[in-house]
C-alpha cells in the first residue's frame, strides 16, 4: 500500500509542474504515461509530446500495418504506434509508427525491446529525429535489420538494410516500384502502401 501511496504522489508531483519538455528518472516516465491522455517519448532523460499527425501519415501508417498483418503470421506480431520500444533501459523509450518483432525474449505486455524492421512515416515536425537521434538508437538494436522511411507529402520510400558486414545500405523506391522486405521475406507494392492517400 506505501509503494502505491509513494507512485501517485510522484505522479502528482509531476503533473502539478510540468514544464513544455520536463525530466524524469525513467521510473517516473513509465509511472506518469500511462496516466496521459497523450503520447510522451523518452528521451535521455527527457520527456517529449508527440505531435499530431496528419491524414496522410494516419492512412499511410494504416496501410502498413494492414499489409503486413494480412501477409504474416506467428512468430511475427506486428505493433502500431500506441506499443513503446525500449531502445536503451533507463534512457530512450519511443514510438515508431509501426514495429515487427518475431524475438522469443518479446514477451513484455507494454514494450518491444528485439525489433526486426521499423517503419517511421515522415513529416515535417519529425522527420530531422526519426533520420538523426531515432536512426541512431535504433542501430544499436542487434536484432534490426532494416529500417524504412516513408514519405507523406509526396511519394517516396527509403529502406536501410543491415548487410552482413553490420553496414546499413540504403535503397530508394518509387510509386511504381515493388519493396523487398528482406527481414519478413515479404514484397510490397508502393503503391499498395499508398492507397487513399491524397498529395497536394
């Protein structure tokens, strides 16, 4: 009963002040989201909003996670964007749009922690992080082994691929192209990834 007294007064603690990015040890981060209305990440101790997306990026998203759902069975599972990703205990917990696992040891009910593939959908308030910071943190991951980037201003894909020298090697694909999803043995047209998606 005192550690539960102990968690909610943390919890009011930090939400009676709460500052546009505050910081928290890790324990606190995983005490306090699940109480919000709203998505936080975690970052290097740092708390940060997720921001609205637009309807291009919710359908885009969609659309992924519909094809690769369809196409795929156990051992895969297939997570989108309300499933965290333990990129590093203690520091970085994030959201990608849509993660795939087919790891034993991914058995937490809140987090992913040995992701295969990794899918962000770009715009324009987080496409410099999921390129820079995220990319970076998600390398470490041993278990990585390809990483796409999608476009939601204009048609446009990009996948990064672990070769087995442990380098990631870039590939970039247009609306007429097909991708190769090497670490779910799986073809996808782009099209297909595009479908009801509306550019400007």
């Amino acid at each position: 009963m005192r550690a539960i007294l102990e968690t909610y007064l943390i919890l009011d603690r930090i939400m009676v002040a709460l500052p546009d990015r505050p910081s928290m040890s890790a324990e606190e981060y995983l005490a306090w989201e699940p109480t919000q209305e709203e998505r936080y990440e975690y970052w290097d101790g740092e708390v940060v909003a997720i921001s609205g997306q637009t309807r291009n990026h919710n359908r885009i998203t969609i659309n992924f996670f519909k094809l690769l759902d369809d196409s795929l069975n156990l051992p895969y599972e297939i997570y989108i964007i309300d499933v965290k990703l333990k990129v590093q205990p203690g520091k970085n917990y994030f959201y990608p749009d849509v993660v795939v696992t087919c790891d034993d040891r991914d058995n937490d009910p809140q987090l992913v922690q040995f992701p295969s593939l990794i899918i962000e959908v770009l715009s324009p308030s987080t496409e410099a992080a999921d390129r820079g910071i995220k990319f970076a943190k998600y390398r470490q991951f041993s278990t990585l082994q390809e990483y796409v980037l999608m476009q939601a201003e204009q048609p446009g894909v990009e996948i990064f691929r672990r070769n087995q020298q442990g380098q990631w090697v870039l590939s970039e694909y247009g609306l007429g192209d097909s991708l190769q999803l090497e670490s779910v043995n799986l073809e996808i047209a782009i099209a297909d990834l595009y479908r009801q998606v509306q550019f400007s």
